[in-house]
C-alpha cells in the first residue's frame, strides 16, 4: 500500500520524521510531520521497491528511526552484569566473532545483548549513516509494558510474517523472550503450549498481548484459548489522518519507536 498526503512538501523536509521496519521480506514506511500527521505511508517488498518508495528513500531527513530484525537474543539481569565481562558474553552469541549490540532495559533490571544481521543492517545503515537503531524486541517490550500488571502472567505475541516473537511476565517479573517460526495456528499452539509447561502455567494466563496482526486473524482467535483477556496493543498516541484512511495506520506500534530512542 501507498499513502501520500497533500500535505507532504519536500521543502520541509527536515522537520520531518522518517520511521522505518524493515526485514527480508517487507519494508515499512512513516514520514511524521512535527504536529503528529502522517504524511507517508509505503509498504512493499524489500526487493522490489517502488519507484514512489525509492524516492522516500533518496530524502535527506534529519531524523531516521529504523528497526531491524535481531539474531541470538540473550538478556542479562543487572545484578549479574559486569562491563568486564562483556568479551565473555560475546562468546555466547551466534557469531562470536562478530561485534555483538548492547541496550540497556531499565524497566527490566536487564542489559540485553544481540546481533542484526549483516546485509540488512549495511543496507540502511548505508541509506542513512545517521539513523537511530532500535531492535524490535526494545520496542515490543516498551509497548507491553504499561499492559503488565503486578499479579497475574502475561503472554506477548508479536506476529511477523513467519515469526513470531513470543514474551511472558509473572507477576510482572520478566521470564522470558523468544521468536519461532510459525507457519499454522498448530505450530503457535506448540510454542505456547511448551512455554505453559515450562513456567508451570495451568488453564490460561491472565492476558494475552499481541500486536501487527489484524484483529479478525484466525491466529487470534487461537490465542482466546491462552488467555482469559486478549488485547491488540496499538500505538499510544495514534496520529492524525488527514485523509480517509483505515485507523490501523495512523495507531500502529511502530510509531512508537522514536520513543524508544530517549
């Protein structure tokens, strides 16, 4: 799909804010104006893009917000973190000879260590040396957080093409983060199931979170099973249309994200 507003004009270009998702398969594309409109939107195959997105592409906005798959996600409590061990932690990772990237999550008392893969981040680091990166898994985690009460299990699912990144608090403790690919609602099943027997879960959890998947899926209505409350998680702050537009662009998560860059 391909959105552009009337009220898109280069010559403003640098109060613009350009936030991008981007994997193998599809790439997704905001242009944000200073007062909370959405301008642009573009979604297309990575290889292929249009020639409307290649132009996107070209502008030189000041602020660039991108977010990129991860590889080989390992999460460290603080109470166990030790800057001169970081080497160490490098060996657990997919590739231990390449550099591994470190944020800190201060809401989960944890540093978080993972690697991107190569040839996707060359590709928009190249497009926009600039640009701040952010993981998806910060994101997805910063989204569900003011949805984590202090009693009760929560189960994240964030829904990618054929992945699925699976996360779950207990009493709003964090427990655990994990992506698997997912091609039925029987594999989503087994994943669920599996993480239900290892945390001890018996029946349903008390809320299920999910987010990129439309609401009428039939992978939501699997998930009813899992959980007593099922909530679609939507950007907190959703921008102002200025056209006549389905709602789910103007509220999607992925708005989030310069938030994750503070």
């Amino acid at each position: 799909m391909i959105y552009t507003s009337s009220q898109f004009h280069l010559q403003y270009i640098a109060k613009y804010q350009l936030i991008v998702q981007a994997n193998f398969n599809y790439d997704i594309l905001y242009v944000v104006d200073s007062e909370g409109q959405l301008l642009v939107y573009m979604k297309y195959e990575s290889n292929s893009p249009s020639e409307e997105a290649l132009k996107i592409l070209s502008l030189p906005f000041q602020k660039v917000y991108v977010s990129i798959s991860h590889n080989n996600l390992t999460f460290i409590p603080n109470d166990l973190y030790d800057m001169e061990d970081v080497e160490k932690y490098q060996d657990f990772m997919e590739h231990p000879g390449r550099k591994a990237e470190s944020v800190s999550l201060d809401f989960l008392q944890a540093q978080a260590f993972y690697q991107y893969d190569v040839l996707l981040e060359q590709r928009w680091r190249s497009l926009f040396p600039h640009a701040q990166f952010i993981p998806e898994f910060k994101l997805n985690l910063m989204q569900a957080r003011p949805h984590i009460p202090l009693q009760g299990e929560v189960l994240g699912v964030v829904f990618h093409e054929q992945v699925v990144d699976l996360f779950l608090f207990i009493n709003g403790q964090f427990k655990l983060y994990n992506s698997f690919e997912v091609y039925s609602e029987e594999d989503l099943s087994y994943y669920v199931l599996h993480l239900f027997q290892v945390f001890g879960i018996d029946g349903k959890v008390s809320k299920v979170l999910y987010s990129s998947m439309n609401a009428e899926s039939p992978y939501i209505g699997k998930l009813a099973e899992y959980g007593h409350q099922v909530m679609g998680i939507r950007s907190q702050q959703a921008l102002s249309l200025l056209d006549e537009l389905p709602s789910g662009l103007a509220d999607s998560y992925l708005l989030e994200l310069p938030k994750c860059a503070l």
